[in-house]
C-alpha cells in the first residue's frame, strides 16, 4: 500500500470522526481524486435512520444545477464517490471546497443538508506560462540587478502548491524570492557578477519550480539571456501595489486603472513599454495595457459570482531590457444581476377534485447567486386560485391546496410561482406548474333547454329526423357519456313511443309514423338524459311536437250540391239589375292557415258577360242589366282554389234560368240535359266499352258454336225416332186477317220434310202480328225440348206445360169454330185458367179447318210463289211454305192426316185409339167435378207414347 494511499485514509478516519450534524445537517471531509465507488461515509447511521426508510421514502440525492459527484446507496445506507472529484476543477483556488447538496424523503416529505469537504492532493505540478524565457541585457547592468522571472503556477493548495525555485549553476546570476504584500512571492534573477558580452553574449539558464506535496513535483523553463550594449538604468513604478474597483457586468473597453514607471535613462533607453505579465489561469485574457500610456482595459466579462477580486501584474521594461514590476489588485462590486433560479424537487400532475386542504402538490427549491440583500428570496403564486405557498426552511417551499376543487369549474390549473429577490431593483423568475383536476362524477346532465319546441309537416316519411334534444354534463369521460331515454308515457292513449323515437347516443328524435294535421296537431313527451358514472345520474326535459299543415286536402264545395239524379237551377229574373245576387257558392278547407283562404273564380259561363263571381266571398252577381235576349238556360262552371302551395282546387256547375215566372223555367228546362264532360274519366270509358265490345262479341262466338254443336246433336238423336212429337195445344185461335179459319193468337207451325222422321211440330206461341210464322229449317225442333233436354233421354218424365194464371176463362164462343171470333184481351196476353181438353168433335172440326185452308192455298200458288196474299205476306216463297197436305198433325191426338193412303190407314188406327182411351177417361171421371178441372197434362207426342209402351213391354 502506497504512502498516498494511507494517508486519504487516515483523512477519511478523521473526517468521519469529526462528523457533526446540526440542525438536519451532516458534513463529510473527502480527499479529492478518489476512486470510483469509494466509501464517503455511513448516511443513515449518522442521521438516525432505517434503511426501510430510505427505500421506503424514495430517498434521493437532490444537487440542483452542479453535477452529481456523490451517489446513495439505498440497500446499504451509505454515500458512495459517484464521478471522480477535481477539486482543482471544482473550487481552483478557493478554500475550502465543499460539496453541499440535499437528501430527499417521501411518505412524508423530508430533506437533509449535506456538505462535502473536498481535500487537495499533490496531483498537479508547477507550470510555467511561457517554457523559453528572453533577457536582453546591457553589459553594463551593475551587480545586484534584478530580472523579475514569469512565476510557475501550481493549481493544488497549501503545502501541495508551489514552494520554491531554483537555477540551474551559472557564473553571473542568482535567484531571490521575493515576498509581496497580501501574500504571493516575485521570483527574480540577481545579477551577482557583471556581464561581458566579449566572454558570452549567450546565457542559458534553466528555472526550476518545486512544490511542497509528496512526491514532490516540479516544472522547468528556460532563460535565454542576451547581453546588450550598456543601459545602466532600469524602469520604477511608482509604486509596486495599485488598488481598484469595478462593477460587475462592466461593458468591454472600461479602463480599470493606470499605471505609471519612469527610467532614469535617456533616449530609446529611457523609452519605456508596459505589459500585462501574468494572471490567474482563471482569467487569462481579461484584461491588457496600453504599452504606451500604461493604462490597463478590460477585455472580459466580469461576474462577482465567479471571482470576488483579481490580481494583474504590470510589468515595465525599457529598451536596454530593464524591468520593474507592480500589481494591481482589483476588486470587484456585486450588483443584482441574477434571477433566482427555481428548481422543481417533487411535484404531482394529477390531483383529484375531492383532495382535502393541505395537500402538498410541489415542492419547490429557489437558488440566487448574488450576495446579501440581492441573494434573499421570496415566493408568490398568482390570485384566486386554491392554492398556497409555504415556506419551509431557507430556499424551500412547498405548494398546498387551500379550498375545495372543482373540476367542473376549473379542470386544470396553471399555476404561476414567482420569486424575487430583495435587491434593488428586484429580479424575480417565474415557473408555470401544470395541474390536471381528475373527476368525480358530481354533476348530472343538463340539458340545453328548459323545454324544447320542434315542428314538422303532416305526412312526413317515416323514421324522419325532427330534431335533435341536447345535454352537456360538466364531468369528463364516462361520468360525462350522456345517454338519452323515451320516458314512457301514451298519447291519446296510444303509447309515445308509437310517434317519435329517441337516438341514445345522439339524442336525434325521429318520427315512428307519418303524421296527420287534421288528427292530431301537436303532443308532448318526456326525454331522460343519464349519464355514465357510477352512480349514474340523470335529469329530464319535455318535448312538444306541433305539427305543421299542407295543402293536401282540395276544397270542397257545400252549395249549390252537385247531383246525377236531379237539376237544380237558380232563377234569375229579368228585371234584375246590375250586381243582382244570383247565389252564392259555399265551400271549405278542412286544411289550416293560408292552405284553407279560398279563392273564387269563373271558369266557363254560356254568357261571360253576364256574371261575376266574387273572388273572395263566392257571390254569384249580375256586371250588366238583364234583357230579354239573354238565354234562359245559363251555365256556369265556377273553379274554387286554396292558397297552398302547390294550390288544389274543385270545381261546381251552376245552372241558371233566366225568367220570370216557374213555369216558363220548367218549360225551357224539360230538354236541359247534362252535358257529358269529356274530362279525364274519357279514357276509362273508352277502354271499359272496348272491353264490353270483345266480351260481347266472344260471348256471341260461343252462344253460336254451343247452338249450332246442340242442334246437330237433337237432330241426331231426332233421327232414330219414328214419328214426330205432337204436343198439346189449347183450343185458342185467331183470325189472321179476319176471314181465315185459323181464328186465335195461336199459330201453328207445321214443318215437312222428305223424312217423315224429322218432321216435327213446334209448340204455339202467342203471336203479336197476324201471320204465320214459318220455319224453312228440315231439323227444327220443339223449343221445350231446348229447355228440357231430359225428355228423349227419359221416356218416363212426362212434359207438362206450365198452367196459365187462373183468371183465364174460355166461353163456349171462344172455343174454335168457323166463326173465328176473337177472344178477350187477357186471352191473347195467356191469362186466365187452363181451358178443358177440347172434345174430340172440336179436334175433328180444327182438323178439317186447317185443311180447307191448306188446299185453298195449294190452288192458288203460282210458280214459286205461295197464293197467300191475303193472308200472309208477300215475301213468303213456296220454299218457307210447308206442304200441309203431306202430314197434318191434330193436336191433342197422336193422329196425323197424310195424302199417302197407307200413311193415312196408320193414322186412323192411331186417331181411333186415341178417342177410346179418352172416352175412358172421360166415362172414368166423377160427375160431381169441380167447376175448374184440374189442368190436365200435356198429351203424349207419339215418340213418347212408343217409348212408354216399350217401357212396359220391358
């Protein structure tokens, strides 16, 4: 182990022995140079506290703006060498050099003052400022004269700096030190022997600087000498100390003070030149002399925070290389030129709005480099604000609330700390702390309005926006998230929320349904605003939606009514004058406001220049006297319009008649029809008779395919049948011209064809003209058996004819006979009861009527005519005449009279069957019968008499 080494421990022994601690504070005596990690001393032993309380309260070193050269170790409770320590660097010449710096606590607050000593090592040698030093001396310097030397300079201290000189052996110099007041010693070079320049004009000297440490460190230079010509007097100041004051912060170019030598020596060697020879290494170049006048100026800046006092050495040599030296001390005046500096120890960003009074939020450390009154500080934050500064010791302060937070009214804080010092005028430096008020959720949402209005037109779209409803709560984040409710409620019984709908998170309303004006004009609900904290909270408003008319409904006219059915007509008589009220045209709006002002206007008149319409009140007037030549009919189309936009309107038609008296009115207005308006229903019309037209004429299509399909198949199944059907028919004739035998409204029909089997004899009908109806079609058939197809397809459904009314009465003249005497109105029109069956004289005496007039007829035909004229008419040809003398059916009896003599044998056979079986049913028939029989039923036709016996037969 080194010697150096012993002894920094043996100071550090000593140091920590003289440990004091007064007040919170404790002072630590430390060689400079040491190592990395070395022990500076045991902390938490010496101020009395737990290393749990050093982790605990976050303990740190607090240094300010000086660099950190002393670290804490938390885990062992001691002060360890950080950065290795210059003390040269960090004091140069000041003595002593001490580090000072604080330890901080939290959980609570707590600092501690520690100061440093930094003790100097011999760890720097003596150096010279210039290594070649120049002399030119004149031989005839005399002995003992004096060459003041550049001094060496040593940064270490004490025993560590330098100590002496010496030089190198020579023949003609020696070395003296020189000790100068207020402590510093000349170093000068005594010239023992005198100089010859003919022996040696060169002289080389080496100074040697040693300083007092151990090991002890020197530093060298060399003095060349040059021996000149003969000057034997050298330069004298005037006095070797000069003292001056300046300010600090004194501008460039100020003059200090000034020196002043004289040389005894006349000429250039009496000329005499001044020089700034050394300073401090501190200040190398901060001021110089005028060579000439010897007036010494600044060059450099002066702080007193940096130096309180300098010392320059003058120096004055003449041309010969005589010298002589003085030193000015200069101290310098502290003026208040520096802020306090504020340094920010602890703080907090963030404080919540429900933090009680006294609650540290900073703690602040403020630090001036000026001395006295100028070094004192006071601190002061801004007005109205709920905060406070305290101080706590010298240059300590803490921030604290004083009142309640708010968030809502103020969600952050900047707060401006000022401190001053005393000086005159004062300086003061300021901070902006930043603090942020986190929330509370205190505050429910309000809402932007007390109540809120909206309007929307009728017949709005559904799901339209109508407004929107808005509230702001003063909290932030989720405690500020607003959420908006429909509160239940109904309308008219129908519940709200079938009108309108509420966006949550917009609070946009809209419309569920479209609405009517004329329903409903206006309702009301309630909207929830709640926000998101927890507990949520929550405020309602309430919503009136008034709803806004349109022209959507026309006007519609109350007087004069308009009808299909009857004509209504004003009267107008003609002595009416000028603005005659001829009537007035009523009618309503149910729409509102200006949608309902109706306007009158005429459209169409038959005479324009008669009437007026009242454009407001509708009032049909007269604009001209009445004469005698105005039409009684007068027609007037008056248009009445509303006043939306777009405007609807409707239309009346006003029939006038201009006259005197009702009669004369109901006269002209028996023809009045309505004139057919070709308005827009045209095109419907002519569509709807197109459509009637196809279907009638398909309709026709078809009835005359199914016609013509039935008659092929009757004539089918007419084709496998032996002898024509002859149906009944009730003794009731009529004279067709008033001569013939065919006396009744009933005609008969006889049809002939080469085919026996198709024959056939048609039913009568009531006849309205007197002629013989004539069938030219061979495959007629009866018109019942169109009705009742059943007849030939069931032999055993007898065809009974359908009773007339039973007030029909026949009188024994009635009945036919040759007289053809015509019944009563009501027989021709088929009322009255059904007659009895005729007797079989009356059948025979038809027979031979019909018969008569048919050969009649036959005598009398031309070629291709009929001799019918009298009784039929004229266009009636032999081909639409049926030949009678071929078959003759008599009706009520299955005989036929035939020209064909087997033809007639069959039919006389049949004839006389036919009378015997009803002259048994005559003879069966009680004497007592009533005085109206029962209607018999229709006689069997041959073909269903053939079916009904080969139904027996079976």
């Amino acid at each position: 182990m080194s010697d150096r080494t012993m002894t920094r421990q043996i100071l550090l022994f000593i140091s920590v022995l003289s440990l004091s601690s007064v007040h919170g504070q404790v002072s630590y005596s430390i060689p400079e140079e040491m190592a990395k990690g070395s022990l500076v001393g045991n902390i938490a032993q010496d101020l009395g506290l737990d290393i749990k309380r050093l982790k605990s309260g976050n303990a740190r070193i607090y240094t300010g703006d000086s660099a950190e050269y002393i670290e804490l170790n938390k885990e062992r409770g001691v002060l360890l060498i950080k950065e290795r320590i210059d003390r040269e660097a960090l004091c140069g010449q000041t003595t002593p050099c001490a580090l000072h710096f604080q330890i901080i606590l939290e959980n609570p607050m707590e600092f501690y003052s520690i100061t440093v000593e930094v003790t100097d090592v011999n760890d720097n040698p003596p150096v010279f400022k210039k290594s070649d030093i120049t002399f030119r001396i004149s031989e005839s310097a005399l002995t003992g004269a004096k060459f003041i030397l550049e001094r060496a300079i040593d940064p270490d201290v004490g025993i560590n700096g330098l100590q002496s000189y010496s030089l190198s052996s020579n023949g003609n110099f020696a070395l003296k030190l020189q000790n100068q007041p207020g402590g510093g010693k000349n170093v000068e070079m005594i010239l023992q022997k005198s100089l010859d320049r003919e022996k040696q004009e060169q002289i080389l000297i080496v100074l040697t600087a040693m300083d007092g440490g151990e090991p002890q460190i020197s530093g060298t230079a060399q003095i060349h000498v040059t021996v000149l010509d003969a000057n034997d007097n050298a330069p004298i100041f005037t006095q070797p100390i000069y003292r001056a004051t300046i300010t600090e912060n004194a501008q460039k170019g100020t003059v200090v003070t000034k020196v002043s030598a004289h040389d005894a020596d006349q000429g250039t060697n009496g000329k005499i030149t001044y020089s700034v020879t050394n300073t401090q290494d501190d200040f190398p170049e901060m001021f110089e002399i005028n060579y000439v006048d010897g007036e010494v100026i600044l060059t450099g800046e002066i702080d007193y925070e940096k130096a309180h006092h300098y010392q320059i050495h003058i120096q004055a040599s003449d041309d010969g290389g005589l010298t002589d030296s003085c030193k000015i001390i200069l101290d310098v005046i502290d003026i208040n030129d520096n802020k306090p500096a504020i340094n920010i120890m602890s703080k907090t960003n963030v404080i919540t709005e429900d933090s009680k009074p006294g609650t540290v939020v900073t703690m602040i450390n403020v630090q001036d480099p000026d001395s006295g009154e100028n070094g004192k500080v006071q601190c002061s934050i801004n007005d109205n604000i709920p905060f406070t500064i305290k101080s706590t010791t010298n240059n300590f302060f803490t921030l604290v609330t004083d009142s309640d937070l708010d968030r809502e009214r103020a969600p952050e804080y900047n707060i401006s700390v000022t401190c001053s010092d005393e000086g005159v005028p004062s300086l003061s430096s300021s901070v902006t702390l930043t603090l942020q008020i986190s929330d509370v959720n205190d505050n429910a949402p309000v809402f932007e309005r007390s109540s809120y209005e909206a309007y929307i037109l009728e017949n709005n779209t559904p799901g339209l926006s109508i407004f929107t409803v808005k509230a702001r709560d003063a909290d932030w984040n989720q405690n500020a998230r607003v959420s908006y409710i429909l509160e239940d409620s109904s309308v008219n019984g129908v519940p709200v929320s079938s009108y309108v709908s509420v966006s949550a998170d917009s609070g946009v309303v809209h419309s569920v349904r479209s609405f009517d004006y004329e329903q409903i004009k206006d309702f009301q609900f309630r909207v929830k605003a709640q926000d998101g904290g927890s507990p949520p909270l929550s405020s309602n408003v309430t919503v009136k939606i008034m709803i806004q008319d349109q022209n959507d409904n026309a006007p519609q006219v109350l007087y004069p009514v308009q009808t299909s059915s009857s004509l209504v007509a004003e009267m107008v008589p003609r002595s009416a004058d000028v603005g005659y009220l001829v009537t007035k045209v009523v009618a309503v709006d149910v729409d509102s406001g200006q949608n309902a002002w109706l306007s009158y206007k005429l459209q169409k008149a038959t005479d324009r220049a008669l009437f007026e319409v009242g454009l407001q009140n509708g009032e049909i007037r007269t604009i001209r006297q009445v004469n005698d030549k105005d039409a009684v009919k007068q027609r007037l189309t008056v248009v009445v319009e509303d006043n939306g936009q777009p405007s609807r309107s409707a239309t009346v038609n006003v029939n006038v008649a201009v006259a005197d008296s009702f009669p004369e009115v109901l006269s002209e207005f028996t023809d009045f029809t309505h004139d057919k308006e070709y308005n827009d229903n045209l095109t419907f019309y002519l569509v709807l008779a197109l459509a009637v037209v196809s279907f009638l004429f398909i309709t026709c299509l078809v009835v005359i395919i199914s016609v013509k399909i039935y008659r092929w198949r009757q004539s089918r199944v007419l084709y496998h049948s032996n002898l024509p059907v002859i149906p009944y028919y009730p003794p009731r004739y009529a004279d067709t011209l008033g001569t013939g035998t065919l006396q009744h409204v009933y005609n008969y029909e006889v049809c002939r064809t080469t085919d026996s089997r198709k024959s056939d004899c048609k039913f009568v009908r009531p006849c309205s003209q007197n002629v013989l109806i004539m069938d030219p079609s061979s495959t007629g058939t009866m018109q019942r058996m169109q009705s009742e197809q059943n007849i030939l397809d069931e032999p055993d459904s007898p065809v009974e004819q359908k009773p007339p009314n039973a007030d029909w009465r026949f009188t024994q003249g009635q009945r036919p006979g040759p007289s053809g005497a015509g019944g009563p109105p009501e027989m021709a029109m088929g009322t009255g009861p059904w007659p009895n069956p005729p007797t079989e004289a009356e059948q025979l005496q038809a027979l031979m009527a019909a018969a008569n007039e048919v050969s009649e007829a036959t005598a009398t035909l031309g070629p291709g005519t009929m001799g019918l004229s009298t009784r039929y008419s004229p266009q009636f040809t032999l081909q639409h005449v049926p030949d009678y003398r071929q078959n003759v059916y008599i009706p009520g009896s299955t005989a036929t009279l035939t020209s064909n003599p087997q033809q007639q044998q069959q039919q006389q056979m049949l004839m006389q069957q036919q009378m015997a079986a009803q002259q048994q049913a005559l003879q069966a028939q009680p004497s007592e019968a009533s005085a109206q029989p029962e209607p018999p039923k229709a006689a069997q036709t041959p073909a269903s008499k053939k079916k009904s016996t080969k139904k027996e037969k079976k």
